[in-house]
C-alpha cells in the first residue's frame, strides 16, 4: 500500500511506502544480511558471578565456628538458605518478571515510591559500588604480598595495584561474555584450596565434634 505525499504544485508527488513495504524492500536488496546473536549468559557462568556478587569463598567459616561452636554453625549454615535466601530468590523473581527491564531495584523503587526515591536506589548503589570495587585490587595485592613480600610496600605495591585495576577494567571492556567465563575461572581456583583441605580432612572426620556448642565463656 502507497500513499501519496503533494508538497506544492511545483514538485512532483512523492509516493511514501508503508513501513512493511520498505522493510521487505531492505530485504531484498541485501539478501545476504544476517542477524546479529545477542550475547547472553549461560547458566555456569551466571552462577559463579552470583557467587562472587554474594559471597567469592568459604570465607569466614572458621570464625563462626570459633564464636559459636560446630552445632550452631552447620545448623546455621543449613538453615540460612530456607529462612533468607529462598525467599528473597522468590521475591526478586515475581518482581523482575512484573517489572522486566534493565534496572531491577531501581525500576521497583520508582514504581514503588517514585522518580526521586528511584534515583536515590540507583546513585547510592553506583556509590556502594565504586567503594566496593575499589577495595579489590588492594585485596589481590594483598594475597600476592605472602607469596612474594616485594608486594608489601613501597613502588611496587602501588604499581601491583594499578596494575591489576588495569586488568580487571580491562575484562569488564571486554564485555560480559568474557567476564562470566572469567569467574568460572577464578572461582574454581579460589576454590581448589577447599576442596583439597576437605579431602585431607576426611580421614581425621570425627562426627560426635558436631554436637558441641562451644567453650562456655
């Protein structure tokens, strides 16, 4: 279908072409154009950078042992899932499918309460994260100065982290393909000290260590 467009009596009418029409006219002037496959994650990846957004080890275990004694520890480790993380999983999911779009929080927040407390979500976040981001490559040097001790001070330490800032900048350029497979890579080395200390464990495993509840005091 064509409609006609008259300008003035001097020029000639322009015939204007349905937007269906020129797009099968684009078509069949480049026959060979192909379409572009969007990047996505796929689910390993995904699940070792939620890994790494919520907690990037079995950090801190040994602490909450210490302060509270096995029982309440392994109770608390197989309890949190169902009382926190279950949930806030259900919630996140109802809302990022009634919401859909590349915002999560900061869309429900402006839905929610408004433009201005929608902002407020999203500008505190970006700030949390810059802050966060930052401690990073310090705490990459840091593991690096036990193995070699030239990162503890001076020149090198400050050239150690500006460097390895360059580095990780330089992987989240790179786009988000290659960042997932990134933390598939560190995760499992950041995992390989636990799983070899846990296979060392298991002969001196003794199950009645469980039930104790710490040192009174």
């Amino acid at each position: 279908m064509h409609t006609i467009d008259i300008q003035s009596p001097h020029q000639p009418p322009r015939i204007e072409e349905e937007p269906n029409q020129q797009l099968e006219n684009l078509e069949s002037n480049h026959p060979r154009t192909t379409k572009l496959k969007s990047k996505k994650l796929t689910l390993i990846p995904l699940i070792f950078l939620i890994f790494f957004e919520v907690s990037g080890g079995p950090y801190g275990e040994e602490l909450a042992v210490k302060a509270a004694g096995p029982l309440y520890a392994i109770l608390g480790f197989l309890l949190f899932p169902f009382i926190w993380s279950i949930p806030e999983a259900l919630i996140t999911a109802e809302l990022a499918t009634a919401y859909p779009g590349n915002g999560g929080y900061v869309i429900w927040a402006k839905q929610a309460f408004g433009p201005f407390w929608g902002f407020l979500m999203g500008s505190s976040k970006f700030l949390s994260g810059v802050i966060n981001n930052a401690a990073y490559p310090v705490l990459c040097v840091d593991y690096l100065k036990i193995v070699f001790p030239v990162f503890t001070k001076g020149l090198v330490r400050y050239l150690g982290i500006t460097g390895s800032t360059l580095v990780l900048t330089f992987v989240n350029y790179t786009g988000i393909t290659v960042v997932g497979y990134a933390a598939v890579a560190l995760g499992v080395v950041a995992l390989i000290p636990f799983v070899l200390m846990f296979c060392i464990a298991i002969p001196k495993i003794h199950p009645r260590r469980w039930l104790q509840r710490g040192q009174k005091g």
